[in-house]
C-alpha cells in the first residue's frame, strides 16, 4: 500500500482539478492556493491538506455542498 504524498507538484494539482499548468501556477501566485518554494530551483510544492481545504471553499463558494458533490448521500 502506498502512503498518500503529504506535498504535491503543481502538475500533481493540474492533473487533480483538471486545470493546466498555467492556471495552476496562476492560482498559487495569487496566492489563492497555498504553496510552498522547495530547493534550489525554487518549485513549487501544495500540501494534500491545503488542496483539500481550497476544494472544499471552491464548493462553498458555488453553493453545491461539499458531500453532495462528492456523491455521497446526506
């Protein structure tokens, strides 16, 4: 069994919302999605908790509760 990555690359992100690199990027620029700068190239890196917390605003944000839109019955 593999453990779940506690830090994410921003094509990990992209790949997860189903969004492109560039709009992932724009998201942690504007400082919207929280991530942080690792190593000496400075990529970027969100915590699997951080992009938990930033789905579940997003479906705050448009109305839909967060179980509903998961499929789950309430």
């Amino acid at each position: 069994m593999v453990a779940e990555k506690r830090f994410l690359t921003l094509a990990d992100v992209g790949e997860i919302l189903n969004i492109s690199s560039s709009q992932t990027y724009a998201l942690v620029r504007s400082g919207e999605l929280p991530a942080i700068q690792i190593g000496g190239r400075g990529q970027w890196r969100v915590e699997s908790s951080k992009l938990e917390e930033f789905i579940e605003q997003a479906y705050r944000r448009s109305g839909t509760p967060v179980r509903e839109a998961a499929g789950h019955d309430a």
